[in-house]
C-alpha cells in the first residue's frame, strides 16, 4: 500500500492559462482484458517516490535518533566501556591486548569499530561516531521500503523502532544487535523489491552484514527468505545471492571455527555450552521480565517486571502483528506484510525458545521488522477524527515511557560502566600498570580499561590454567580483582589485598613478581 499522492507539476510557461489538464482516465472498453492481477509479491514503487520532499519525515526521524543519542545516551556514558563492549573494541585496537573471544561472539562489531578505535582512544569520540552512524544506518534500512510501503509508513514505522529506549540506547553502543535489526530490515526489503539497480546485489550485501555481526541470526534470517523464494511465483532468482550473502559472511566465521576450536562442530558445541546448554527454554518470561531491563538477565527470575503498566507495548506487540496480517489477507501485495513477520518470528526462535536468559537487545531485530507491519496497519486504519487523536496521544504515551526507562537504564549503565573505570585507575596507583595481568570476576573490562591482559581459569570466559596464570604472574604485575567480603582462591592467599575506590567495595589481590615460578597450591 502506498500512502503518498503525487502531486502533479506545471511545465514553465508565461501563465498559468497555458498549463494544460491532464487527459482523464478513460474506462476500458466492454469486453476488453482486465489488467493482469500482480503476484503476491509485488509491491511497485509508491506514489510519490519521486518527489525530492518524499523522504523529509524519514530523515527527520533519523536526525532526532541521533540528537536522542548524543543528549542521552553518549553524555552519560562517554567515560568508559561495558562488559561486552571491551570485548568487541579490544579486538583491533592497537595499543593493548585483546580481550578474551568466546565461541559465541562474531566479529562485525570488532570490525565496525576498528577505523575509530584505531584514530582515537577517546570513548565518547567512539560513541559520537557510533551515534551518527547508526542514525545513517537506520535512514538506510528503511529507506529501501519506501517503494513497497510508502514515505509515511516508512517514517512511522522508524519512529516506532527508532523510539523504542534499547533501540535509542544500543545506537552508541559497541553492541552487534542493533546492526543485525538494520541488516534484517533492508534485506528483507530488497527481496520484496521489483526494481532498484543492483537490488539482488544489495540482498546479498544485507545478509552477508548480519552474518558478519551474528552468525546465528543470518541462518535465521535466510530460512524464511529462501522458504518465500520457493513458492508459487516465488523468487527463485534470489536464491544464488541469498547464498553468496550467507556464505561471504561466515567466511571469517568458519576459518576461526577450524583456526581456534578445530571446526565448526566444535564451535557449535562450546557456544551453546557458552550459552548454558542451547536446548528447549520457554524463555517467555524471562524475556518479558528483562522488557525494561537490566540490560543482561543471567540468571533472570522470570516474573513481573518492575513497571509492568511500561510493557503494554510488548504485550500488544503480537496482536498488533496478528491484526496486520488479518488485514493483509483482503490485500492484493501482502507480502509487505507477511515477510516481515514471518522473518521477525524466525529472528526470535533462538532468543525465546532455545537458551535461558534473555537481554532487551536480543529483539532488536524482531521489533524492527515488526515495526513495518505495524506501521502499514496504522496507515492502513481509517476512523473519526477523535479516534486519531487518541492513536497519537498513545503513541505520544508510548514514546514518552520508553524515555523514562532510557534514562534509568542508562544510568544504571553509566554507574557499571564507572566502577570498571575507577577499578582501573586503582589498579594503577597500586602499581599494575601495563604490561600487566587481571584475573577473577570482571577481570575483563576492567583490564581492558587498565591496559592489561586478562585471563579466566574457570566460568564462560575461560582462557588459561591456573598453572599458566601463576607462572605469568611471577613475571608482570599482576591483580585478581575480587568482591567485598569474597576470599581469594587458595593461590593467593599470600597476595597482598587492596581496597579500590569508588567501586562499591572491590578488592584487588595483588601477586608478588618473582623471578621463579610460584609452586602451585592444591
């Protein structure tokens, strides 16, 4: 459906009386051939498309996603990195060592950011810079739907995921998530599209990005594609270039499989022990719970959450879904309608049905594509003025409660985020300082912060024995950071402790640098 009518133009001419009317359309004649009926599929371009203004409400939106990011996002956490964060930066940036890689993690972020990491250690350089591209990213993915959907119903439904708080707050953030959601949105919407130059190109570029930032999602993503593709009339042609997409972007993938874990198997199974066993979870709840946060729930008690009145929108979310695809049935196109949701189900297997705990940006890409559902039924939906008040007022409501969990999530971030900082510098005035090690919980953004190496004996993050982490101590500095009232392990006991300030009570463990190997306790 196409929402936006042309506006026809005056050729140049002395006077408006030269300016002639445009025929009228004249019936067809008794008898004569009706037009042949389009395919499910085709949706041609939107009235409008066009005019050079058709695009002002999309850039408008992705101009105040931007603004939204830099006044309340990257103002709060410029000072520092999170947990996953460190990880993803560390990658490439050239003036510490890297942070442990587990199996699960795919390398688009750490390609993302190792341009900006690489010019600048500022994080609120890395966060601008993630702001604005993000905002671009967003114009773009929605901007291909503009010839199956509309300008407006485009812009709506950016404003509708462009909105939402975990969308506003993943912008600036090194996180893979929301660059799967934009991957998601654009590829879906070349597949639906019967024109633009180079548009199977550009699908398989789409999903060839999402395989880069999750592996897994791409699978995902490309199951009810390829599905599609072979219908009825389907899209056969797009088949070689969802699989050129899929297969260029597991390349990195699979060659790290073999390099570090001896194959893909292997990988498989150490991440879904990574994950806690990927199985059957009827991870509904937790899902649920974790709507307004924390930002990661592991372990998640599933049950209400702390503002439940603020999940509304979640809860609707399949009904609205529902309701756009009962309306799509009557449409002569309504694979605009249909694909989306069917891929937004596909993306949201893993992250509801298959591990258990859940963190809000797991959805990121269901919401964005449903999001153009939801948009097109909005669009679509025709009542008394009143009415329309009312569906504005409570998008109005809807947009002003998403802010009002931004900026609680975003503290609490910004708090997490602090402490990882101040540990570092306690660490530096007790004398570990690069090249140095860290060990124990939240070693690893924490020496990141530092400039340090870290190291895991045990838990998701495991990377070295405790015999290799001792003989590495006794030749740099080397700290185990621990929680107030927490006694170390029994290697180091005879470490000297420290308390670090502004961290909630922290401890680091400070070893001795020796010349020999410490003997290892029991």
């Amino acid at each position: 459906m196409t929402d936006d009518a042309a506006v026809p133009t005056a050729p140049h001419s002395r006077g408006a009386s030269e300016v002639r009317a445009a025929p009228a359309r004249q019936p067809a004649p008794p008898g004569s051939a009706a037009p042949p009926r389009s395919s499910w599929w085709r949706a041609g371009a939107g009235r409008g498309a066009d005019r050079p203004s058709a695009d002002a409400w999309l850039a408008l939106v992705a101009l105040l996603y931007c603004v939204c990011q830099l006044a309340l996002v990257v103002t709060r956490l410029g000072h520092g990195l999170g947990w996953d964060e460190s990880v993803y930066v560390s990658q490439y940036d050239p003036r510490g060592p890297a942070v442990f890689f587990s199996a699960p993690r795919s390398r688009g972020t750490s390609l993302l950011t190792a341009p900006l990491i690489a010019a600048t250690d500022s994080t609120v350089v890395l966060r601008i810079a993630l702001a604005v591209l993000s905002s671009a990213a967003l114009y773009a993915a929605f901007r291909v739907w503009r010839p199956l959907v509309g300008a407006r119903t485009t812009a709506l439904a950016a404003l509708l995921f462009a909105g939402l708080w975990i969308t506003v707050l993943s912008g600036a953030m090194a996180m893979p998530n929301l660059w799967v959601a934009f991957g998601a949105v654009a590829a879906v919407g070349w597949f639906l599209r019967d024109e633009g130059r180079g548009r199977h190109w550009w699908l398989a570029g789409c999903v060839a990005a999402v395989a880069l930032f999750r592996a897994p999602d791409a699978a995902w993503l490309v199951l009810p594609l390829a599905v599609a593709a072979l219908l009825p009339r389907g899209r056969r042609r797009t088949l070689p270039f969802l699989a050129a997409g899929l297969a260029a972007g597991l390349v990195q993938w699979v060659v790290e499989a073999y390099v570090r874990w001896g194959g893909v198997p292997e990988r498989l199974r150490v991440s879904s022990a990574t994950e806690g066993d990927m199985g059957i979870h009827l991870n509904l709840g937790t899902a649920w719970h974790a709507v307004n946060g924390p930002l990661l729930c592991r372990p998640c008690t599933a049950g209400s959450p702390a503002h439940p009145e603020l999940t509304l929108w979640w809860l609707a979310l399949p009904l609205l879904a529902a309701a756009a695809l009962w309306t799509a049935r009557r449409s002569r196109r309504p694979a605009p309608t249909v694909l989306p949701v069917a891929c937004a189900a596909a993306l949201a297997v893993p992250y509801l049905l298959l591990i258990g705990y859940s963190a809000p940006r797991f959805l990121l890409p269901t919401y964005a594509l449903l999001s153009l559902p939801v948009a097109v039924l909005a669009r679509r939906l025709r009542g008394p003025r009143p009415l329309a008040v009312a569906a504005v007022a409570v998008l109005a409501l809807h947009l002003a409660s998403q802010l009002v969990v931004l900026h609680s999530e975003a503290g609490s971030a910004a708090r997490t985020n602090a402490r990882y900082v101040a540990a570092a510098r306690g660490l530096h005035a007790m004398g570990v300082t690069p090249p140095c090690l860290v060990t124990g919980p939240r070693a690893l953004p924490v020496g990141y912060a530092a400039g340090c190496a870290s190291a895991q004996t045990k838990g998701n993050n495991r990377s070295t024995t405790r015999a290799d982490l001792l003989r590495r101590a006794a030749r740099v500095p080397t700290a185990l950071l621990m929680e107030s009232g927490r006694r170390p392990p029994r290697y180091a006991r005879d470490w000297t402790p420290y308390e670090l300030p502004h961290t909630g009570g922290w401890t680091a463990w400070k070893a001795p640098v020796t010349s020999a190997s410490p003997l290892l306790g029991p």
